[in-house]
C-alpha cells in the first residue's frame, strides 16, 4: 500500500518493544515497508531481558497512511508498539519560533531607541524617502491579527480582510506617517 508522496510532514516516530530474536526487526521493517512506509532513523533505546526497545522513524503519504503503518508493525508477532510520536506535532510543542532582539536592551534609553518614540522616528523616515505614508499599530499586532483570524473563522467579524482592518483601525492606536515635503 502506497499513499502517493512521502514526507516528512507525515512523519513519525514507532517506539517498538521487540522480541530479542533473529528477524524479528526484519519482519517489522517488511510490515512497514509492505504498507508503503519508508524506514528513516533506526535507534536502539535501551536492551532489556529478552526484549529491545527500539525508536524506529517512518515517512508517510498523510494522515491515514501514517496510521496504516503503525497498525502494520502493530501486526507483526514479538513486535509491541509502545507509542506513535508525531514529528510535526512534536516539533510544534511550545512553539517553534523565537524573537529575540538583535541589540541589547537594557536600558530605558536603549528602549526608547528601539521603541516608542525611537520607532516613531524610524516610521516617518521610511514615509518621507519612499514617499508612501507609513502605518504603523500596536506592538501586540500579530496577537491582534491571530485574534480576528480566529473571530473571522469563527462568523463573530466580517468577512472581508477590509472588515478586519476597519476593526482594527476603530479599536487599536494605529498611526500613520505621512511623508514630509
């Protein structure tokens, strides 16, 4: 069984309790690759008393196809699966991006530079040399953005990108830099 493309996005990771007998790996890499999954990283977790435990990594065409091969190594005689560990999913936990600043801030004044007023500043500047006026809104902009996002989804805003900015326009401290002669 195939499921067209393989990705890494369809990724997981088999935890397997396997039986400590010759083949017995090689029986679970035949289900796998019998159901179309593509063997990856194969590590040894630890060895216990006629048993290892194994963290074995596939690639999957989708969601059903990820869950068709654990059910095939599931299948196999001496094989346990002890867990199915989504890679994309465990690679979201907590977050994956991060903002840190490129400059210290430590200071009031190196916070008045790289914020309100200093930002103000720097707005303006862009307005008068591309001669386009600037807006700029509130620090919490993307957490806004994310918000009506979901209202919208929701049916609560209307729904039209307009909409939303209007919302936004009427509710938060937008302002605009319009360039100087």
């Amino acid at each position: 069984m195939s499921a067209g493309h393989l990705s890494p996005s369809f990724s997981a990771t088999l935890r397997l309790k396997l039986q400590d007998a010759p083949g017995t790996f090689a029986k679970v890499a035949d289900a796998i690759g019998a159901a179309g999954g593509l063997l990856g990283a194969i590590d040894i977790v630890r060895v216990e008393r006629g048993y290892k435990i194994r963290d074995v990594t596939v690639s999957a065409g989708g969601d059903e196809h990820l869950h068709a091969i654990a059910e095939a190594a599931r299948s196999v005689d001496g094989v346990e699966v002890l867990r199915v560990s989504d890679r994309t999913f465990l690679m979201h936990l907590g977050g994956k991006i991060e903002i840190r600043s490129k400059v210290p801030l430590k200071t009031r004044d190196d916070l008045s530079m790289a914020y309100t007023p200093g930002v103000a500043r720097i707005c303006q500047a862009i307005a008068d040399r591309t001669g386009l006026p600037v807006l700029a809104g509130p620090v919490e902009a993307t957490a806004i953005g994310n918000v009506l996002v979901q209202a919208r989804t929701a049916g609560l805003v209307g729904p039209q990108l307009a909409d939303l900015r209007a919302l936004v326009a009427r509710t938060q401290g937008v302002t605009r830099f319009e360039p100087r002669g």
